[in-house]
C-alpha cells in the first residue's frame, strides 16, 4: 500500500510516492520548499493524502500549499476539487468536473506529447480554482540537482488557461518523486531538489 494506510487503498505510482511522512526539501536562488504529506483525509468515502507545500525567502512570510491527491488503479494522480460550486460558476463551466469533484492530474499513462484538463487550486492563490492544461512531455529527461543526475525522469508541462504567465514544468523521478520545477517566465533554474525522505513500504 502506498497512498495511505487505509485497506482499500492498494495503488502505488513510484514517481509519486504518497506515504504519510515523506518529505522533499527544495531550493532555488531565492527561495526554500519544503513538500510534506501530512495525513490521510476522507471525503465521501474516498481517501486522500494531504500534501502541504511550504515555501519561504529570507525577507517574506511563508506561504502554506495544500492538496489532495491519491493514486487511481492505473497508478495515474487524481486530486479534488473541494469547491464544486466555484467551479460550475465560473467561466471554464464544464461537464468534465463530475459530481464527486475528483480531477485527473497526472497522467503517467498518457503518450508522450497527450494532454488532457485538470481542475485545481490556482499556483498562487489557493482560494482561486482554475481549468489547467497539463500534458505530458517526456518520460526519459535527465535532470541535475544538487550534484545528483536523475535518469527516465517523466516532464509534465501544467499550464493554468485562468492565468497567461503561469505555466510550469516538473520532472519526477522513480521512487523519488519531484526532482525540479521550473516557471517558464522566470531566468533562474528553478527548484531543485536538495534532500528527501521516503518512507519504505
């Protein structure tokens, strides 16, 4: 079991690995992330591991990030969208968020190049939920960081269609996770990843 300690919870995708207490630590040239799975919460009968991102720079407050997410039976990451009326009302209206509010986040089935839509929590306003484009980009990148190379790792490109200047790339490596974020409208390399604890299971 990975995604939680529950018994009807049985999936495990090892490019995201979602057992309570692990935690990645990440930097950039101005900023710290800590990415910590907290807890199992259930919503509906469905399970989901509280995933919290907490991120700070010398001269500011922190700024707390969280989300739910579990692993599906085709070890692919679902999240939910928590406000469902927000969601129906605002301009991305669409039949594609069901009643359940369970989202389709990353797909690591997909084929390199497929994209799909998500709905979520905007990057930077946790209040804001938005319509993404996510797609999946490669599934052998190399990525350096912090003096570590990590091999076959899957890209994923998440572009909010709320936002025009938001869009994003992450890597993650097997039975580690995010390795790297990078925005594209920013000159800096992006977070890397600096340490991390998985739990083994």
């Amino acid at each position: 079991m990975s995604c939680g300690k529950e018994k009807d919870i049985q999936f495990e995708n090892r490019f995201f690995p979602l057992h309570n207490g692990n935690t990645w630590n990440y930097k950039t040239d101005k900023y710290s992330l800590l990415i910590s799975v907290k807890e199992i919460v259930s919503i509906d009968k469905n399970h989901f591991s509280l995933v919290e991102e907490l991120s700070s720079s010398g001269d500011g407050n922190p700024v707390i990030r969280t989300k739910l997410y579990r692993c599906n039976l085709n070890k692919n990451i679902e999240t939910i969208v928590t406000d469902f009326k927000s969601v129906r009302s605002n301009i991305f209206s669409t039949k594609e968020v069901l009643d359940s509010g369970i989202s389709l986040w990353y797909k690591f089935d997909a084929k390199v190049n497929e994209s799909w839509q998500a709905f979520g929590n905007t990057l930077f306003d946790k209040k804001v939920i938005s319509k993404f484009k996510i797609t999946l980009a490669s599934i052998n990148d190399t990525v350096l960081a912090n003096d570590t190379t990590y091999i076959n790792c899957y890209k994923f490109c998440i572009d909010d269609l709320y936002e025009s200047d938001t869009e994003y790339y992450e890597w993650y490596a097997k039975d580690i996770g995010l390795v790297k974020r990078v925005f594209q409208n920013e000159s800096n390399k992006g977070f890397v990843l600096t340490s991390f604890k998985i739990a083994k299971h």
